[in-house]
C-alpha cells in the first residue's frame, strides 16, 4: 500500500480559508506570518476576512492556494508520502511537501509565476473552456484544425473531462465545433487567461529564471509532475518539467494513472476543496481517496 498525496491548482480557493489553522496551531501560525514577510503585504488578512472577488486575483489566488495546502501538509502528524503530485500550480505545493523545495523559495517562485501568468494575461486576452463527453483524440483534432487561432488541449483531467484553451475567438469558434461533434458541454471558464498554453510564453520565460536561480534538493519521495506524467526524483528533470508546464498541457489522468500502475492505492488531497479526490475517482474507481 502507497500513499499519495496530492495538491490542488486555481479554482480550489474559498473565503477564509486557512484561518482554522492558524489559531489552532503554533507552527502554521508561524509559518503564515512568514508569508507575509516574504510577500510584502498580508495575504492572511485576504485569505482569512477577504471577499471572494479579492481572492479571485491571480496574484493572491496562486500563493493562498500553496500556503493552504503546504501548511496543511507541515502540520499534519502522519504526512509520509510514497509520492506526490500537484495539478498545475499544485506542483509547487507538492515540491515543498517533498523537501525539493524550501518553504520560502516555494512561495516565491509561487508569487513570482502569479504575477507572470497576470501580465501575459494582460498582453494576450484570451481564456479556457471546460470540455465534456468528448474523446480526448476528438478534441485534440477539433483544435488542431481551427486555422489561425490558437487553440490546444490544457488540462486533462479525468476521462471525458478536457479543458481547452486559447485564444478567445479560438475558445468561441472550438466550442461551437465540440458541441456539433456530440460535446455534453463545452463551457467557457471563469479564467483570467490561456493557462497551459503557447500565449503563456512571456510568463514561461519570467518563470524560467526565476527557476533557475532558486536551490533545488534532492526530494524525499518522486514527484509525478504534469508535463511527464512519471514519477521524477532528478533534480535537473524537475526544474525543466516545472518550466516547462506553463506552456505545456497538465496531463492529470495519465499521472493518476502512472502513479496507481507504480502502487498507489490511497490518494490523500490536501490544500482546500475536493476537486482532486472526484477526478481520481473517475480516473481508477478501486482508488482510496481522502483528504487532510
């Protein structure tokens, strides 16, 4: 029996999350005060007394998400992974909990890809939409036949669950074709931008350097990361999987997969919401899911 635990991406944020842990345990207390010392302004106050709308910022989402989720991970008494995985912004939370990351530098490669991710937002509108009921190979080729827009497959995320994304008239004109091919819904995203996309190259490159001049250990446990789908412990595959996955598509039922072929029989979520443990279920029905 192999436990993994898995981290949650953007979307997974609620109004006064993490404040229960914070006035109930000393080291998150901490830890949270050190956030806010590394960001340069409060986020507990955002996460904790903020309104929606102020946690749906890029810049405060992506950091409020990791700082749940690695904190969550720091205080629990039982966390011993076998590996772990995170979906898209979760990958970073995964890398702290697995020792590859130090718990300042997670942050702020966290903080630094936000802000990225927000301008090239700025520079290229554009979106992504969710895309049910429809093979996988369908969608990929309704995308690769739009002519002169960009439109690619970002998330794959359980079977019959794909979001696309891309420019906005390659969103509209895709969605049009996937509901004609059969589609249950394809539906637009509450999303600033091309997440996982070719339009998010400006902020690849920000991140790239950022990566680069940040000290990478040697993990505890291998990460399943996104662009490979495998269990990866090289410290130099990590780094180019983790550029890499801005511009590159987050391949989750293949990493579900991967993980349960090489023995994982628990799925532990941790960090706010349950998204993770609903797709897993999709993706292997015998699987174990809980959270912290």
């Amino acid at each position: 029996m192999k436990k993994a635990y898995i981290f949650p991406g953007q979307g997974a944020q609620f109004a006064g999350m993490g404040k229960d842990l914070y006035e109930n345990s000393d080291l998150a207390k901490t830890l949270f005060e050190k956030a806010n010392e590394v960001l340069g302004f409060r986020i507990t106050d955002i996460m904790f007394e903020g309104s929606d709308e102020e946690l749906k910022q890029t810049k405060v989402t992506q950091p409020a998400i990791f700082l749940h989720s690695v904190i969550l991970a720091k205080t629990s008494e039982n966390f011993k992974p076998d590996m772990v995985a995170g979906h898209s912004l979760g990958e970073f939370s995964a890398l702290v909990a697995n020792g590859t990351l130090s718990f300042e530098d997670g942050l702020r490669l966290v903080y630094q890809r936000a802000l990225a991710m927000q301008e090239a937002c700025e520079i290229n509108p554009s979106g992504m939409a969710a895309i049910l009921g429809l093979d996988d190979n369908l969608v990929e080729e309704i995308c690769k036949d739009i002519e002169g827009e960009i439109v690619v497959a970002a998330n794959y995320n359980c079977p019959g669950q794909l979001v696309i994304s891309g420019s906005n008239k390659g969103i509209e004109i895709a969605c049009e074709k996937m509901k004609e091919a059969g589609a249950k819904r394809a539906l637009p995203l509450p999303v600033g931008g091309a997440f996982h996309s070719p339009l998010m190259e400006s902020a690849r490159e920000k991140l790239q350097a950022a990566i680069e001049n940040t000290v990478f250990n040697n993990p505890l446990c291998p990460v399943y990361q996104n662009v490979s789908t495998t269990g990866i412990s090289d410290v130099s595959e990590i780094k180019n999987n983790l550029i890499a996955q801005l511009t590159a598509p987050v391949k989750w039922t293949q990493s579900v997969q991967q993980m349960v072929e090489d023995g994982a029989t628990s799925f532990i979520e941790c960090g706010p919401g349950k998204v993770l443990q609903g797709l897993v279920k999709k993706i292997h029905r015998e699987a174990e899911v809980s959270s912290i």
